[in-house]
C-alpha cells in the first residue's frame, strides 16, 4: 500500500491553555506547530495500534491458554535472554 504523504491544510480548536503549551513546547523543541502537532497525532495512532495487538493477544490467550510446556519454555527463555543482556552491559 503506497501512503499518501502529502499534507492537508485543517483547522483546529484548542483550549486556551493546550494551545499555550503547544506553542512553548514546539519553540523549545525548535519546530513548527504543524510539525508538533503532527508528531503528537503520530505517537497517539501508534499507541491506538499498539493497544489493538496487546488486545487482540490477550483474546488469543484468553481464547486460547498457552500449555504448561509453552509456558515453562517462555520462561527459559526469558531467563536466558535476561542473562545475556546483563553479560552484554557487563561488556566495555
């Protein structure tokens, strides 16, 4: 799917205060209001997205129980992975 990257011109009401601290913020993060704004719509659609999958995992779970052998096994694993990560931050 090819995304449309082009952007559309669109008005906005904001409260007082949010616009308030829009405008200082974005001047801090040296950036235009469209940018900021962009970026803050950007994060919220991913966090809608991402909270969709945790969703939909959780009813396969639900749906589905992983078995005691799936289970011991993700545990391993993660013991494993917790190992190796704190032997590569003990690394210079």
């Amino acid at each position: 799917m090819i995304k449309d990257v082009r952007a559309q011109r669109v008005t906005v009401s904001l409260p007082a205060d949010v616009l308030a601290f829009v405008e200082e913020d974005r001047r801090m993060q040296h950036v235009s209001r469209s940018e900021y704004i962009s970026r803050a719509l950007a994060e919220v659609i991913r966090g809608r997205r991402e909270q969709t999958l945790v969703d939909s995992f959780r009813r396969a779970y639900r749906d589905q129980p992983q078995t005691a052998a799936e289970a011991e096994f993700a545990e391993a694993a993660a013991h494993t992975l917790g190992e190796v990560l704190a032997e590569d931050e003990r690394r210079p």
